[in-house]
C-alpha cells in the first residue's frame, strides 16, 4: 500500500514531506519563516501529520549544518520548529538534541 505524501489533502500551502529521508527545502523554508512559538505551534496543529521523529531528526541535522557562520538565524529557528515536533512526540532525546 502507497503511502499518501504529508501535503495531499493539506491546501497548496504545506509544501511535501514523505516521512524519513530528505525534508524539501520548501517546507524548510516555510517553518524558518515561522514567528514565534505560538506561530510554530499553530502550524503544527494544523498540520499533525508532520509530527514525526524523521522530521524532527532532519531539522536538528539542517540547524546543526547551518550553524557553522552559514545562516545563524535560519538555524535556530529551524531548532525552534525540531523543538516544537519533539516536545508533541514527548521525545526527551530528540528535545535535548533540538535544544
């Protein structure tokens, strides 16, 4: 049985995340451009299915490689978004590699 990509049925908005593997880089880009905790949540919350530890691995791994002088900003708000997915897995190992 396929399985169905995070984004069918999720408005052209969420861009495709298809569990573990490589994140797209437009959904990296989306939850950079995220504001806030509140904002990290509510995107989130309206997308379930991507609470998943794959991506909360991946962002980790893309905070981690961005942290070296590349984009500082991008890194920690991609850390803040890994911190948001582990802490809804309730995943004390994933939330201390996001802090």
């Amino acid at each position: 049985m396929a399985e169905k990509s995070a984004a069918e049925g999720a408005g052209p908005r969420l861009p495709a995340v298809a569990g573990p593997g490589p994140v797209s880089p437009a959904l990296l880009a989306e939850l950079a451009g995220l504001t806030g905790e509140g904002e990290r949540r509510a995107f989130f919350d309206a997308h379930p299915q991507l609470i998943d530890p794959a991506l909360a691995d991946a962002l980790c791994a893309e905070a981690l490689r961005l942290t070296g002088g590349v984009d500082p900003e991008r890194a920690v708000a991609l850390a803040d978004a890994a911190r948001v997915v582990a802490a809804a897995l309730d995943d004390p190992r994933r939330r201390a590699l996001a802090a």
